[in-house]
C-alpha cells in the first residue's frame, strides 16, 4: 500500500527477475501515468524476452521480444533506455529507445586485469566483443560451438590462436543463463594450456546458481540489470547509476 506518491517523477528503473515481475512493473508504471506523474523516462536494463527476437517457422513459436515491445510501446514513453540488448532487433521495436552497450559498463578495473585476450563464446557475440577488446586495447579470439545436426544439441566447443599459455584471458557475452556455453568454451580453452579465465556478462541470469562457475573461472562477474542475488559474483558498474546519471548513452 503505497500512503503517498511523489509530486513528479523524472526516470523509473524496472528490473525484473521474470516475466511476472517486469509485468507488475509496468502496472506500477501504469499506477504513476493515471495519477498524471509522467512523462518519465524508463530505464528498463534487460528487456525480458529479447531472445525469442524472430518468428520461427518451426520449433518455438514465441516472438516475446516483438510482444514485450509491444507493452512497452502502449505507455508512450519519451525516452526508453536499456543495457546491452541481445540483438539489434529488440531496440528496433521500442519507440523512442536508447542502448548502453555492454563495453560502457565492464568492470571498472578491466585494464588492470592484464588481459591477453578478449573471447567471443560465438559468432553471434563476436560484435560485441569486438568492441570490448577494442575498448581494452587486446586482440579477440574468436570461439564457436558444434552442435549433433541429427539432434540440435551442442557436441563440442572450439577457439581460435590463442596467446601464449598462462595468460589471462577475458570471455564477455550478453547473458549468463545456465553457464554451460561458458563452462564448455572454457574446458576447450584448458585442453590448450593453463589459462586463467574471467567471464564477464552483463546480464547474470545463473539460474543453475554460481557454484560451478566460481569453480572455473577466477573472476565471474556481471552488471546489477537484474535485482537478485549473485553469492560471489562480482558487480561491474552498477545500472543503478543510470538513475543519477540521466540514463543518456
């Protein structure tokens, strides 16, 4: 029960952990336009859904990215901004949306890291990537995974040259869902030599927990776009921020 609401509001940020919770949100959103508080800008770091960004012939038939901008549309906001989006295609449905890309918000003691290499877990994050080794001054190296065509599931995972053996190197990506893609890639890495790895995802899903991570990897770390606990993970640049900072790329 809310006793009172603010005379004006400027900028709100949602950051849900579900589906549910970014809907409760927008009732909340909803809430503060009819009691004429608006117009605000939202600040919406991770937009659920934003994999499911195409309308598949076969397999999954949810085009969730295309729906949830659909929700996000219907509020007429000024100024949408969110954080390092999956693809190209979720910004491409929001009106009026602005991105912060994920080589804005890395660690805040990146360089000091002494990275060899930055690696790309795919080709679909090769981009990004690219970005990040750019930003840090290191090369990519380039990472792909194989998948059993008979059944669609992943049977291996490979990478590019890498640097000399004993090095630290840097895996970035979007999202960190179960962690298998980065627990794989990093095994494949090892074969090679003995390797010190960090992983760096901006958005921390870990919905198989942490544990198997930490194991693996000397640093996990991620951004806060999602409110809920991450034991031992460490917290880039905090989203947070965004809210006294204007939320301007």
């Amino acid at each position: 029960m809310v006793k009172e609401f603010p005379r004006r509001v400027d900028r709100v940020m949602l950051r849900p952990r579900s589906m549910g919770g970014f809907l409760g949100g927008i009732f909340w959103l909803e809430a503060l336009l009819e009691r004429d508080l608006g117009p605000f800008d939202l600040i919406l770091p991770m937009v659920p859904g934003a994999r499911q960004d195409r309308m598949n012939a076969t397999g999954d038939a949810l085009f969730t990215a295309k729906s949830v901008a659909r929700i996000i549309n219907s509020l007429r906001l000024p100024h949408v901004v969110i954080v390092d989006p999956h693809s190209d295609v979720t910004p491409g449905l929001i009106d009026r949306c602005s991105v912060i890309h994920q080589s804005s918000l890395l660690p805040i003691d990146v360089r000091d890291r002494n990275y060899a290499a930055v690696i790309s877990p795919d080709a679909g994050a090769e981009k990004k990537a690219a970005a990040v080794a750019k930003r840090i001054g290191v090369p990519l190296v380039h990472g792909w995974k194989t998948r059993d065509v008979s059944t669609g599931q992943i049977s291996g995972f490979g990478v590019s040259e890498l640097p000399d053996a004993g090095s630290r190197l840097l895996i970035v990506d979007d999202i960190c869902d179960g962690g298998g893609t980065f627990l794989g890639l990093a095994k494949a890495i090892r074969e090679r030599g003995p390797y010190v790895i960090d992983l760096h995802v901006t958005h921390g899903l870990f919905t198989q927990g942490t544990a198997a991570l930490l194991d693996v990897f000397d640093r996990v770390s991620c951004t806060d776009s999602i409110a809920k606990d991450r034991p031992g993970i460490a917290v880039s640049q905090p989203c947070l921020n965004l809210l006294t900072e204007g939320a301007r790329p």
